[in-house]
C-alpha cells in the first residue's frame, strides 16, 4: 500500500521552505494514500490538514496533532469515526463521500469540545431516518452539520426525540454492517476469481510459447506480431469484462478499480521501457576495436590543448541543474566517455593521457562538466 513518505511531504511542503517539522498547513490530495501515518510524529505543529480524495480506510496516528483545527478526509474510504480525541482543537471535520454507515461511531467526537462545522454529506448512514437528529442530539457542540446552521429549536426536538431516534438508528446501522459483511464476501470472491483467471492466462501463455508445440514456427517477426496481436486482444477483453461487470460502490471495489488501473498503467510503463532498452543498444566501440566519437545527449562542448601546462581540457556543456550522481566519467588512454543521465558521450583524444592523474569537476559559474586530462609525457 501507498502511504506518507517524508519525501512526499517535504515536496508538498515547500511554501514552508521544505521544513516539515514547523509546518502548519499541507495538502496531500489525490496522492493514493493507502494509510495515514507519520504525520503525527514529522508535522505536530499541523493546523490545517487536507487529504481528500485519497485510498485511506481508516482515521488513525492523528491523536498527537493536538493544535489541529480542520481535517479534510473527504473522499476516501472511511467507514467510522475514530481516533480523534487527541485533537483537541478541532473545528472543522469534512467527511464528504466516505463509506460511514457506523452512524452511532460520531459519539467518539463528544471529546472534541471546539468542533463546529462536520461534513458527513454523501455517506451511507445520512440515508438513515434520523441521520440529522441524532448528530444534533449527540454533538451539542456542533453549530453546522453538512453546511446548515443548527438552530436552537431544533436542538431542542433533537433532544427531547433521542431515546427514540438512538433506538431507530442503532437498527438501521446493524442492517447496513449486516449488508456489508456481505458486500466483504463478494469483493473477496471477485478477487480470487480474478487471480484463478490471470493464472489460467498465464498457464495457457506458456503453453502458446512452448518450444514443443507441433504447429510449424513461422519466422521471429512474424511470431513476435502474432503474439502482440493475442495479447491485445487479451487485454481488449480483460477491460471489457472488468469495467462492463455490474459491481456495487464500495470502499473494496473503489480499491479494486484503483489497483486495476495501477496495474494496467505500470504494464504499460513496462512494454514502453523494454521498447526503449531495445532502441538504446549504442555502438561505441567497433567490432575491429576502433573507438568512435558519440554524443547521443547532443551537448556542445569544446576540447582544449593546454600545449603550457602539458594537459588536455574538456568542457561538456551539461545542464546546469543536472544532479552530479547523474554523470559517470571514465577517462581511458585515448579517449573519454562520459554517461549523462545514461546516454553516451564518447571522444577520441589527441594524444595519450594520464587517466590516473585526470580530474573532473563541475564549473561554478557555468555548471559545465570540465575534465582535465593531464599528456603522457614524451621521451
């Protein structure tokens, strides 16, 4: 699962010059956050949190953030209210578009005494008769529930009906817990049926491969063509069949389509990365031993024969920004190769040099790579 990374953080925290350990406010939405960590231990000066419409199942590790006064988890795949107590300022909590069907969980914000403003808008539990009475009876704290002001009147009927409308909605929620334990099976049984598919695919790919197969081989081209037009039409159907299956909207099946996604986006990222090793098989050195010159970065640069001080200088115009562990110099007796981000630069020298005695450095001013290269020194 994804989770908060202190990288992740830093980058978001740049309005605050990277620093996280002071930090105030952070959005970290829409990053596929699978669990909420760390934050209490890195940030625990956090006013202001905004993590809606991540992957997250549950409140958890905020108990700490004692200063925090509005939580965005809108979006996610919370089904109840907890682990709050600790924040001992909060105002503002948005819920908006979670799984919550565990109305009565609100309780737990009973200790929030600063809370004003909750947003459950979107949730199953609002669909219960009673919702808005018994948030208004239970959180006297509260001034707005899904963006409408509480008046006093009807905090008073909320009150005088809660022994009532508590009972009503206890049942209501053990009905929902009994339909999602279900809905847990079923997601369960989808997910393993999926597995059996992909490993049957598998197991009849190897079959499609076998070097024992009867059938005459055509040419490699030819193979390689027929194999790629199999597997498109796998995955045409794989698609079909996964976004075409009718399936209720639940914090497993929001997952599911999630990781489905992943899953596609990273095969894909994996044809394209072979296609580009293939492409990338640069001739440097040929077959009969001669070295070539080569500048697949196609950087300007410039060779100096420095005759006073006996020594050859080149100048590779890199990137000022480039990061220096992107850059590999290795100087040989009649030539320099310099990797830059991986590709090749390679040039033939005038003259035999001193590879042990060469040094390489990034230029202040221009942030140019300069190699000095001292001449072997003739007899």
């Amino acid at each position: 699962f994804l989770s908060v990374t202190e990288d992740l953080v830093r980058r978001r925290a740049e309005h605050n010059n990277c620093e996280i350990f002071s930090l105030e406010e952070i959005s970290l939405h829409q990053q596929e956050i699978e669990k909420l960590e760390h934050l209490d231990k890195w940030c625990r000066d956090l006013k202001i949190l905004y993590l809606q419409n991540n992957l997250i199942p549950k409140i958890e590790n905020v108990a700490k953030l004692k200063k925090l006064e509005y939580l965005n988890v809108a979006l996610n795949n919370i089904e109840r209210i907890e682990n709050l107590e600790g924040c001992e300022e909060l105002k503002k909590l948005d819920l908006t578009a979670n799984f919550i069907g565990e109305l009565s969980s609100i309780e737990s914000l009973k200790c929030n005494i600063h809370l004003k403003e909750l947003f459950l808008m979107g949730n199953p539990c609002t669909e219960f008769e009673g919702y808005r009475q018994f948030v208004v009876a239970t959180l006297q704290q509260l001034k707005y529930l899904d963006s409408k002001e509480i008046e006093c009147s009807e905090r008073i009927k909320a009150l005088q009906n809660y022994p009532e409308v508590k009972w009503k909605i206890r049942e209501q929620e053990q009905a929902y817990l009994l339909k999602r334990a279900r809905e847990k099976e079923e997601a369960q049984r989808r997910m393993q049926e999926r597995k059996d598919e992909k490993q049957k695919q598998m197991d009849s790919k190897l079959g499609f491969d076998s070097p024992d197969s009867p059938q005459e081989k055509p040419n490699q081209a030819e193979g390689d063509g027929e194999r790629e037009r199999c597997r498109t039409v796998e995955n045409d159907d794989e698609d079909r069949k996964f976004w075409e299956e009718p399936t209720p909207y639940t914090p497993e099946s929001r997952l599911e389509t999630h990781r489905y996604i992943e899953e596609k986006r990273r095969a894909k990222d994996n044809i394209r990365e072979s296609k580009k090793r293939e492409k990338t098989a640069w001739t440097l050195v040929t077959a009969e031993g001669k070295v070539l010159n080569v500048n697949v970065p196609k950087l300007h640069f410039s060779l100096k024969d420095d005759e006073e001080n006996n020594q050859i200088i080149l100048d590779l115009g890199v990137y000022r920004h480039l990061d220096t562990s992107l850059l590999d110099v290795d100087v040989q007796p009649t030539y320099i190769r310099v990797l830059v981000k991986g590709k090749p630069f390679q040039l033939v020298l005038p003259e035999e040099v001193k590879p042990d005695s060469s040094s390489a450095k990034r230029s202040q001013t221009t942030g140019h790579l300069v190699v000095t290269m001292p001449k072997v020194c003739k007899i």
